[in-house]
C-alpha cells in the first residue's frame, strides 16, 4: 500500500500546529561545485515518499522508499508586548532511513537516530519491502524567527512566482474588457439607428415593409414553453448568485482566510439556505408573470430540485469513499444535520419568499400578446439554437479560463488560493461578459423574427459550464497524475456539480440582462 501511494504522489496534509499546516522542507543535494543547501517550500503537507533514481545517490532505478523520519522544525518569535513566545512557523523535513538498532533484547536502542548523531540525508535510506519491519522515527527543533504572528500567514500565500498568474490574469481581463466595450459600443449605435428609423414619422411605412425585430412585438413577450421549470432555474440562479457574492465579499474582508479551515465552505452553505427567500420570491415572481397556476409545485421544485440534484451526487460519491474506507468520507451524523438544514430552514425560507412573490402584482410588458403566434421565419445555420448557444458561452469562459487554473491547482494540487480580491474583480467581469453576449445574440435573433429568445437567452451564457467541465476533464488528464478508478469518479462528480452551479448562475445573469434588454427596446419603440 505505501510502495502504491508513493507512485501515486500520495502527501501527509493531516500534520496542524498552532493552526499551521505542515510546510515540507526540502534538501537539494550537494554538487561537485555547490554545497548542500536547504530548500523550504511552503505546500500542504509533504510527500509520503520517493522513487529512486540515478540522480540520487544509494537508491536503485525504479524501487520506492518511504520517508521514516521526519524533523519537525517550530520557529517561534517573542515581542516584548506578548508574554512568551508565539509560533509563526511550522516545517517538516522528511528523511529516508534504514534504521539500526544496538544492544540485544530489551536494551536494544536506536543507533542512527540519537541526540549525539542526528539524522541525515547521507545514510542509507529505508526501502519498501515486504520482509521488512519499517521504523519512524521523528525529532523536534526548534528556531528563532524574525516573522511576527501576525503576518506568519504570508510565507504560505507569498512562496510561489505570481508574476505570471498576475500577467495572465491582467491579459485576460484587457482582452474581456476590449470586447465587451466593442460589443456595447455597436449594439447602441445599432440600437440608436433602429429606433430612429422606427420612431421617424415619414419612414413609417418604410419601417413596415422592412423585417426586422419590430416585427414580433406581438410575440417576444409570449409565454415561453416549460415556464414553470424556467422560473425554478431562475431563482436558483439567483439563490447561488447571492450565495456567492456575499461569500466573495466575506473573504475579500479577511473573514474566510486561509488559515481558518473549512471556513470557506461552512460560509457557502449557510448563505445558500439563507438565500433561499430570495429564490422563492423570484420563481414566485417569473412564474406569475409567465401565467403560471402551479405555483405550489413550482416553489417546491425551487425548494428541492437543484439541491437536490447536488445531494444524488454527493451522496453517491461519499459512499464510494465509504468504500474505500477514507477518512475523508463525511460521517452520518453530518449529513443528517444538512438534511435537518435543508428541509428545516432552507425549504420553509423558499416558501416565505414564494409567500411574498405572489403577493406582488403581476408584471406588466410593454406590448401586448397576440392570439395567435406568429410564424418564424427560415433561420441560416448560423442563427440555429444549438450553434447560437454554444458560440455565446465562449466568451464567459475566456472570461474566467485562466483564474479557474489557479483555482484548480489549489483544490487539486495542494496549492492556496488567497487572490479574492482578483477574484471577486474577474467575477464582475464575468457578469458583464455574460450580458453582453446574451444580449448581442438575443438582439440577432429577434433581428431574424424569431420570438422564442427566454430559453435561448438562458442557455447561451449558461452553456459556459459545458466548457468549464470540458476544461476540468483537460485539467485532469494533463495536470493530475490520477490512477485509481473512485478518484477518477471523485474527481469528475465534484467537477460536475461546480459546471452545474456555473451553469445555473451564469444562465440567470444572462437571461435577466436580456429581460431588461427586451422590455427596455420594446418601451421605447411606437406600436400602433
């Protein structure tokens, strides 16, 4: 089992003192022209093992050792306002030895780890075997730092090169920001010269025998088909949208930093259930306005669908970690406190703002309904739903591609991530990319006479999901060196849920900057 988890890049990440976990503390070895040096490299826990190579001296090609021994390395500092001395430092340097003993019976004792004869990297180093009896072995020292407590965080968030994660980040940013300033610079001269011509008395006629979005004013406005479920994504939406920008703006403020674990995901659930008001308010809503007569059925789904859906995949995964017998499997008793979460205070905050929802007056459009739809036209191939919708969730996910490596590397390859403020700016960005787009392609497609734009306008920012999970499969086959099947299963069902999550917030930024969108030109053109 060890000789499997070394080749697999198995790391001891459980080590915590003080709040500060493990720093592995690295050792290059000594050249013909470059004495021995000591490396620290600030990452989350430090590897179980090594394979032997050419390059390293006493190890045979190909055969796994295990690091026994490890020096635990506390670096403290005193000031004089503080009573005592405060640990800003924790790292551990992992050795390889093949222990020997001295002496006979009981009064055998350790001859290669002892206070006159430390350890080092030059004994020979313990080899997996299965005849062998494995001795580990740990020392303790201890190191005076200039670091004060309260920036003993930074070596941890500081030790890599940023230079290129700020470039790129920068880069991408420009290029987002040139086009959607492109975008909004055409579709307002577009828009501009469209309603001239519309409101212009002597081109009345023109205008009428010209096509054009004008046209389905009887039709734009038409009840879409499956409103019901529409109006449950909707408040979805925004119940995760909300979710997130309080908990981004939670951890831009210091209050979800790295060094308090689990914080970050204690903070997403609470604010979830919380925002289960405003989701039911809105499906109550947009579920009034599409003339909907479910509204039971339609605040339960809000209440039950997408959570729903994220517990089938949860659940199914926790119990391929029971059988494995991880210790990162969650245990009973915490699932039954999220379901008491869900049913006992999620569900019956959806209802309460379903309550109010349709307390509310219905919306008013600015056009009315015909009776009878109106046909839609033939569509080139460009203009079809399914090439329409994949080309404008692109431009989100250029948005964010970059910021979501980072945020990868730090989920997956024991990396941390404390860039929120970046974040929280690329996020906006995103929101803005996803009204752009969805707009421009909504514009077009009413621009062909086709009135059937609610969906459409849904999906079109939203398919950025698809491509955000298309990269994690990317990400994984490239990146992560993944051999068992249930962490290939893990792996692709956590990446599942967070496409799902995108798709589900970026289609509803979408969707409501094309509603404005529409009610806004049909308010201020002249219907007869």
């Amino acid at each position: 089992m060890f000789s499997s988890r070394i080749e697999e890049d198995y790391r001891v990440t459980d080590m915590i003192v003080d709040n500060l976990p493990a720093a592995t503390r690295v050792v290059e070895p000594a050249t013909a022209t470059q004495r021995e040096r000591v490396i620290t490299i600030y990452e989350r826990g430090f590897p179980l093992g090594f394979t032997g190579g050419a390059e390293l001296p006493g190890t045979v090609e190909g055969v796994n050792y295990l690091y026994n021994h490890h020096r635990l390395v506390f670096k403290y500092h005193m000031e004089p306002s503080f009573e005592g001395s405060r640990i800003v430092g924790f790292e551990v340097e992992p050795f390889s030895v093949r222990h020997q003993m001295s002496g006979d019976g009981a009064a055998s004792r350790l001859s290669t780890c002892t206070p006159s004869k430390p350890v080092t990297h030059q004994l020979p180093p313990q080899q997996i075997s299965k005849r062998d009896s494995v001795i580990f072995t740990y020392d303790v020292k201890w190191e005076y730092s200039d670091v004060k407590w309260a920036s003993r965080w930074d070596v941890y968030l500081y030790a890599t090169d940023e230079q290129i994660h700020w470039f790129s980040i920068l880069n991408s940013l420009m290029i987002v920001l040139f086009l959607s300033g492109m975008l909004a610079m055409i579709m307002m001269r577009t828009l501009h010269r469209d309603l001239s011509r519309y409101n212009d008395a002597e081109s009345k006629e023109e205008a009428q025998e010209e096509s054009g979005w004008k046209l389905v004013h009887g039709d734009v406005f038409r009840s879409p088909p499956r409103a019901g479920l529409l109006a449950v994504y909707l408040g979805t939406g925004v119940q995760v949208t909300g979710m997130v920008l309080v908990t981004m703006g939670f951890a831009v403020f210091g209050f979800l930093s790295p060094s308090n674990r689990g914080g970050l995901m204690s903070a997403l659930l609470l604010l979830f259930v919380l925002m289960g008001v405003a989701a039911g308010y809105v499906s109550a809503v947009m579920y009034k306005g599409f003339k909907g007569t479910e509204w039971r059925l339609a605040t339960l789904k809000t209440a039950l669908m997408f959570p729903g859906i994220i517990a089938a995949i949860f659940f199914t995964l926790n119990m391929f970690i029971w059988g494995e017998k991880s210790s990162g499997a969650v245990p009973w008793t915490t699932l039954l406190a999220l379901l008491l979460m869900w049913f006992g205070v999620s569900v019956p905050l959806v209802f309460l703002g379903a309550y109010f929802g349709y307390r509310r007056s219905q919306i008013e459009y600015p056009t009315k309904t015909n009776l009878i739809p109106r046909h839609v036209p033939a569509r080139p191939w460009y203009m079809t739903p399914v090439f329409s919708v994949l080309v404008g969730g692109v431009l989100p996910f250029g948005a964010v591609f970059i910021e979501l490596f980072f945020i990868l590397s730090s989920v997956w390859l024991h990396q941390y991530y404390y860039v929120f403020g970046f974040l929280l700016l690329v996020m906006f960005i995103l929101f803005i990319t996803c009204a752009e787009i969805t707009i421009v392609m909504c514009y077009f497609q009413l621009c062909a006479e086709d009135y059937h734009w609610w969906w459409r306008s849904f999906l079109t920012a939203g398919s950025s999901g698809l491509y955000l999970f298309a990269y994690s499969l990317y990400y994984m086959f490239t990146k992560l060196v993944i051999t068992r099947g249930v962490s290939v299963l893990l792996y692709i069902g956590y990446m599942l849920i967070a496409s799902y999550s995108f798709f589900t917030l970026t289609g509803t930024i979408g969707f409501f900057a094309c509603w404005f969108f529409v009610r806004a030109i049909y308010a201020a053109v002249k219907i007869d």
